[in-house]
C-alpha cells in the first residue's frame, strides 16, 4: 500500500498525477473504473489541463432512478469526465433497463469480457462502502442492484432531495477488488474516522474498504483532514 498525504489545496493534483502514472504503468488503452461524487471531482478537473492518455472507462455505479437526472452519476460524467481531452464515451449502467438484475449481469460481463479492470477510482462512504458495495457485501461479490443503506441515502439527498434513490446498481468487490490496480482518494475530516479504519482496522464484511488492505497494488491519496487519524 503506498500513502500521499498533500494539503487539502494539492488533492486534485495529487489524485491526477497518481491517475496518470497508474494508467502509463497498464500499458495502451487501460479499463479504468471510475467513481463519482464529491471526492474526485477535483481530480477530474486537475486532468482537464493535463489531457488523458487513451483509456476505456467504466462507471462503477448508479443510482435506480431517473436515467437522465441531474443527480445520476451519468450526468456527473457528462460534467466532469466527457469535456476532457481524450475523454471517449464512458460504459454505464442503465438505470431505465427493463430488466436491471438482467443489466447488471451484462455489466459483471462486460468488465472480465474487456480484460478486466486495469484500475479502478474509489472514493470511500462514510460507512465504508465501496462503489454502492455497503456494510455486508461479500468479498466477491458480483455487480448488482443494491439497497443503500441510510448513509448513502443521506449523502444523495444532498443533491437528490426526497427523491434520494433506494436502490443503486454497482459493479461488485468481486470487480472491484479485482482490478490490478486501485487508486483510493478521500478528503475532508469527515472521512478521518472511517479512512483510518478502513485502512488500519480489520479487515471484512463490516467495511468493505477495508479488503482493500489485501489488494496487492494499492494506492491511497489523502489530504491532511482526512489523514487524521490515519497512523502513519
Ligand atoms: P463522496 O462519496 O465522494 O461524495 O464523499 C464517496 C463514496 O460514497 O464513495
């Protein structure tokens, strides 16, 4: 596992320069998982002056509900990832399917189909979730519909209002933590508690984060907040 920790002004920096030297490390045209939300936001927009090397990316979750929502995490892709140069189309989750279990499966399909993920980009829920992988998620666990627990339905009321989806549609640890390499990032001090024990508590079902500290190719981008309490 190898740790930055830059002030909170250097995170997207940081977070594009470990994207990019990870991509370089996969040779050409690398399946690269991407998240959403508030924590890479500033890496994506650190890459907008940098350009991309020629990747294939793939969402790594959805959420069940309105395809074409402001909030869904295809609208955030069409913000932040498809104006970069280089950026090609991203393979999402559909959540307007008739058959979501039906699209899952041809998600779970598509990632070992295309060589299985090079690198995956994770943030980490304040429940230690992973993707929409929550507390309880089996080890291998294949993409699927999920409930989201309270946490997750907290934090996308935030942008979602009463309309916050039950329900998202993630990729599994199963491909997750099957990745070759995964790059981590988490800022602010609200992710303190749960980095640290993610990274530094035991490891199972209770924080799925936590698997991460039997992946052999890690790498984990912090600011100072939400290093913490991280032991270093
Ligand atoms: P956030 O979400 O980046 O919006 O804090 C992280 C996550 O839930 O994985």
């Amino acid at each position: 596992m190898r740790v930055e920790v830059v002030p909170a002004g250097a995170f997207g920096e940081a977070a594009a320069a470990a994207f990019l030297e990870l991509c370089a490390r996969r040779g050409a045209q690398p399946l690269v998982g991407l998240a959403t939300g508030n924590t890479p936001t500033a890496m994506y927009q650190a890459l907008a002056g940098r350009g991309l090397p020629g990747v294939r990316a793939f969402a790594v979750d959805e959420y069940v509900g309105p395809r074409e929502h402001a909030c869904s995490n295809r609208a955030y892709f069409r913000s932040y990832w498809e104006p970069l140069p280089g950026a090609g189309v991203v393979e999402q989750f559909d959540p307007g399917a008739a058959d979501l279990d039906q699209e899952c499966e041809r998600v779970a399909a598509a990632v070992p189909a295309g060589g299985g993920l090079d690198l995956v980009v994770l943030g980490i829920g304040l429940n230690g979730h992973l993707a929409f992988n929550e507390p309880g998620s089996a080890r291998d666990c294949p993409a699927r519909v999920v409930e989201l627990h309270r946490e997750s339905r907290t934090a996308a009321a935030r942008c979602w209002g009463a309309a916050a989806p039950r329900q998202g549609m993630t990729l599994g640890l199963r491909e997750l933590l099957g990745a070759k390499a995964v790059l981590l990032l988490a800022n602010g001090e609200a992710k303190a508690a749960i980095v640290a024990r993610a990274l530094q508590g035991e490891v199972g079902p209770e924080c799925p984060a936590s698997w991460l500290q039997e992946h052999p190719d890690l790498t984990v981008v912090l600011d100072e907040a939400a290093a913490g309490r991280y032991l270093r």
